[in-house]
C-alpha cells in the first residue's frame, strides 16, 4: 500500500473496480502515469534520445521521430527546431 495518499482518489476507485490491479497498485499506477505526464520538454527529449541511441538509431533518425512525437505529448510543446533540439541534448 502507498505510505501517502493520492489527491485523486477517484481515478484509483475506478482503477480498482475495472482492472484486477489491488488498491495500492492501482495508486501507484496514476502517481507513474502522473509523473510520466510532469515531464518538461527538455527532460523528455533528453530521455528519448538515450532510448533511441541505445537502441542504434542515428541522431538524424533520433531528431526526426521526435519531432514527430512532442505534438503527440499530451501536452504538447511548442515546435522546435533541429538546432533547438540538439541543443537541449547537447548543451
């Protein structure tokens, strides 16, 4: 079970009554979706290049397909640039 409560209470009762997941999963489930969703923009690129990179893709396919995943964040950035990009990954 979670030490601290969570502030959406309701999302966990649903989580409980439509999946298997026991009450304490189902809290740490939204607090994961949650701080998934906090993600800054820079912190988001910067953690998917790694996982592009680690995965053997080149920085000019890395800085393509995301490009076309920030619009898709659920709150989307503004647009960025290749240079802005590199930027945030590189300084």
């Amino acid at each position: 079970m979670l030490d601290r409560p969570t502030s959406h209470e309701d999302l966990v009762d649903h989580l409980v009554r439509s999946t298997p997941l026991q009450r304490g999963e189902a809290a740490r489930v939204v607090l994961d979706v949650l701080a998934y969703f906090d993600e800054t923009t820079e912190e988001f690129v910067r953690r998917r290049h790694r996982e592009l990179q680690s995965g053997g893709l080149s920085n000019t396919d890395i800085f393509e397909r995301i490009t076309h995943e920030l619009p898709r964040r659920a709150v989307a950035p503004r647009e960025l640039s290749l240079r802005q990009l590199r930027r945030i990954v590189y300084g």
